[in-house]
C-alpha cells in the first residue's frame, strides 16, 4: 500500500487517527496517574474495596470526557489492583461492569480484555481459569473489535476441554467461531485456527465435517502475497493485527495442512488423494531441502502410486495417475532409490508380475514402512490386487482370445478367482472382456456397433476407391511417357 494513496482504507484510517486525537488530551495525565497511585497505595494497605471504587470514579470522569488514554489508564489500574490482590471472582466483576458502562469505549474494552487475557496462564486453578475465560467470552460476545480475541479464548478454553480428555466438547467449542471471516486476523493465525478445527474434527471420527472445514483453505493460502503482512490493510479496511505468539509460519502450517488431509484421506483409503498430498509435501521448501525427509517422503508417494488404481474410479481418473506415475519415474532423487524406481517401473511396463517373486523382493521394505502396510492390513491386500489387476491388463492387451485355465495359469490363480478378478475389471470399465464360460474362451475387445462397423467399412471403401483413383492416374502418366496404347478388354 502506496503511503498517501487516495483510499477507502486509508480514509477510514485517517478519520480514526483524527477521533483518538480529538479525544486525546483533555484530562491532565500527570494528576491522573498520581491519584492513580494513590489508589493503588491504598489497595496494598487491604482497602482493596475502596481503592477500586476511587479508581472506578477515576474511570467514569475519563470515560465521560472521552479522553481514550485516560480510561484505558484507569481500567487497567482497576484490573492491576485485583490481579495484584489475587482476587480473580473480584476481577471479573470489575471486567463485566467496564464493558457494561454506558458509552464505554471501544478502545478501552480491547485494552482491558487483552490485559486481562494475559492473567489467565498465570492462575493455577483451573476452574477459576475456566471462569475468567467464560467472563471475557461473555464480554467480547458480539463486537467485532474484540474477535480476534474472542477467536483466542475460544481456543485456550477448547486446548482445557481437550487436555481433560473430551475432544467431543472441545470440537464443538472451537467450531463455534469462524475466522475466515475476521479480516484483521493474521493469514497464519487464520489457518492455525481452522487446521485446530479440521484435527479436533478428526480426532473424534466427524470426518464429514472435517472435510467441509478443511475445503476452507485453499493450498494457494501457503503462498505470502502483497497486503497480507502485519499492519497492511485486510479485506474490511481495518489493519491486519501480529498473530499470536506461537503461531508456526507458512511453511509449517502447510505440512500441518497436508498431515490433517493424509488423515482423512487414509480414513477411506484414497490413495491417489494421499499420492498428491505427499507429493505436495515432497515439494515443500522444509522436506526438499532435507535428504532424511524427502527420502522417507518419495518412497511413500512410490507405494501409494502403486496402492492407486490405474484405471478410473469415483476416487480419481487413470489420466492423473499415469501422471503421478510419470513424474516420479522423471525425478532425479528417484535414481538414489533403486529398488523404488524399479518397483515403479515394473507397473509402467508391458509384462506379467510374479507376485511370489514381487513379494519376496520387496518384503523388506514393506516392513520397513509401518506407516504405510503397518496399521492397515487392507493395504497389503489392496498392493496383491494392484498386481492381479496389472497382470490381467497386460494379458488384455496381447490377446484378443484366451482360455481361462491359461488365464488363471498366468496370474498364478484358482480359475474362480481368476474369473472373479476379469470380472470387477470389466464391470469398472477398465478392460472389455467376454467370457464363453461352456466353451472356458475369454475374448478381450469391445464388441463393435453396427453404426461403428458401418462407418468402418465405409471408410475402407473410400480408402480403396481412393487408391484405385490413384493407381488409374499413375498407369495413364506411365503410358503417356512411353507412348503405350492402351487396348481395352472388349476390344
């Protein structure tokens, strides 16, 4: 943003600059803050009470005269007094009653929920921590200029509920909030809170909702663009605030992003979703940058091509595995990693896999992967399908005739298990198959229709007609040259 530039942001800035101005100044600070003391002296001496009442007093004059830095000094020495008597049922009062004054400020009520937000990591009971944070929830209810830190109560009391073991409760609590609304909440903070929201979600198995959260970051979020730093100007012309102290930057968030997804995606064993998002996180700067990372991350994306159906389904279409699988053959790491590079290309080849051989050959580093086959038995039956299915396609495409005992001699099958795997092939439309089950001949080939074979043998009559045409123009050119008459047939 351009530093004089003629817009509604800066308008609006400037009005509100022009306000705090005005209502600057018009209480002596110096005789406030020595009655200020005073009041604080007489706190300490026990007469807590009656020092809250004269800062109170204190309070109501400044307030009246609008004079925002003067209320926001006397509503925080109204806090200081009971937070240093450790008064906290004394303190929320105080808090409830400040928001509660007539034409209170908006200024004033921000600072004193911030200050007394900063007490609250400081109580060790939890039931009074729970309480104050309930308070200052109740507080902040329905004004926008306290969101941001109403969002951050939510989230500390739902990190308690959590902690306490009901994750149930603490989904529900955080999801009471929606952030992607706030526009002066940082973009980190923002993410940070609905991935908060997305693991809770899948913590307690709501997977739906889980995906509905998550459908709420786009994976172009992790990119930092112009007017989304601190200070800038958001979407509703107010400046974007810092985010909270702890908040990890945007290129952890997007391995936190894309953690959350391999979760639910592998709830339904999507694994060419899961395939894209470890191939997103191979890509990110923290995991290419480090050899232990990406290593463990490539091998994932090579089992969970080979764990993803070649062929289209609801899940994802055989044009975008077949270019995972291509990319990855393509990597230059991949040639560090043999035994990988040669399971990938076994799968992009013409030619029958042994599954007692495959399986002896990679044995090791499927036990070497418990993150993939370790929790999840249907894995290693989905990898010994993946193998029958490629063998049957390979067969597919060298036959067009076949008896299903050689079938089943081929794939290393009973001949029912054999038929039953033709079978799920066809029916998912990734082969076209007939099987003569009398006559035990299985004929691959798509039967054809007869507007199809009509149009065919149309076509071979106008390339034949063509040609004779052709051939008819090459005789007489023949003739002309050597001065050869023709003599017809009939003469």
């Amino acid at each position: 943003m351009v530093v004089g530039e003629f817009t509604v942001s800066n308008i609006a800035m400037d009005e509100d600059k022009k306000e705090e101005e005005k209502k600057k100044g018009n209480i002596d600070m110096v005789k406030l803050q020595a009655d200020i003391d005073a009041q604080k002296e007489l706190a300490k001496q026990g007469k807590l009470h009656q020092a809250v009442e004269g800062l109170l007093n204190l309070e109501k004059s400044s307030r009246l005269a609008e004079d925002i830095t003067a209320t926001k000094a006397a509503c925080s020495a109204v806090l200081d007094v009971c937070y240093q008597a450790k008064d906290w049922k004394l303190l929320e009062e105080q808090v409830t009653l400040l928001a509660k004054r007539r034409s209170q400020l908006k200024q004033a009520i921000q600072a004193f929920v911030r200050q007394a937000m900063g007490y609250i990591e400081e109580i060790a009971d939890k039931d009074t921590k729970i309480s104050l944070i309930k308070t200052l929830q109740a507080v902040t209810e329905g004004k926008i200029f306290v969101e941001i830190e109403r969002a951050r109560l939510t989230r500390r009391l739902a990190s308690i509920r959590e902690a306490e073991g009901n994750v149930a409760e603490a989904a529900e609590i955080l999801q009471e909030v929606a952030v992607e609304t706030f526009g002066a909440m940082a973009k980190t903070e923002k993410i940070a809170f609905i991935l908060e929201q997305v693991r809770l979600c899948l913590d307690k198995q709501d997977f739906m909702r889980a995906q509905i959260l998550s459908r709420k970051i786009s994976s172009k979020a992790f990119v930092e663009k112009k007017g989304e730093a601190k200070g800038e100007i958001g979407i509703e012309g107010t400046a974007i605030e810092a985010a909270e102290e702890g908040v990890p930057g945007l290129p952890e968030l997007k391995l936190r992003y894309y953690e959350l997804m391999i979760r639910y995606h592998s709830h339904y064993n999507n694994y060419l979703e899961m395939t894209r998002c470890y191939r997103a996180v191979y890509e990110s700067e923290l995991v290419s940058k480090d050899e232990t990372k990406w290593t463990d991350v490539l091998k994932k994306i090579c089992w969970f091509i080979v764990l993803s159906p070649s062929y289209s389904t609801a899940e994802g279409s055989s044009s975008d595995h077949l270019t995972l699988l291509k990319t990855t053959l393509q990597d230059k790491h991949l040639s560090q990693l043999p035994e990988y590079k040669g399971l990938l290309t076994s799968f992009n080849t013409s030619e029958i896999i042994r599954w007692a051989v495959f399986q002896q050959q990679y044995a090791a580093e499927i036990q070497a992967q418990p993150e993939v086959f370790g929790s999840n038995a249907q894995r290693t039956t989905d990898l010994r399908l993946r193998v029958i299915e490629h063998n049957v396609m390979v067969v597919a495409k060298y036959y067009t005739r076949i008896q299903v005992p050689r079938l089943a001699e081929l794939l290393d099958l009973p001949v029912l298990e054999a038929e039953k795997h033709l079978a799920d092939l066809v029916v998912s439309k990734a082969i076209c198959a007939k099987i003569d089950r009398p006559a035990g001949l299985i004929k691959f080939g798509k039967r054809q229709e007869p507007e199809d074979l009509l149009n065919a043998w149309s076509t071979n009559i106008s390339k034949l007609l063509e040609l004779v045409d052709k051939s008819c123009q090459q005789i007489q050119k023949e003739c002309m040259v050597h001065k050869v008459t023709l003599i017809s047939s009939s003469s």
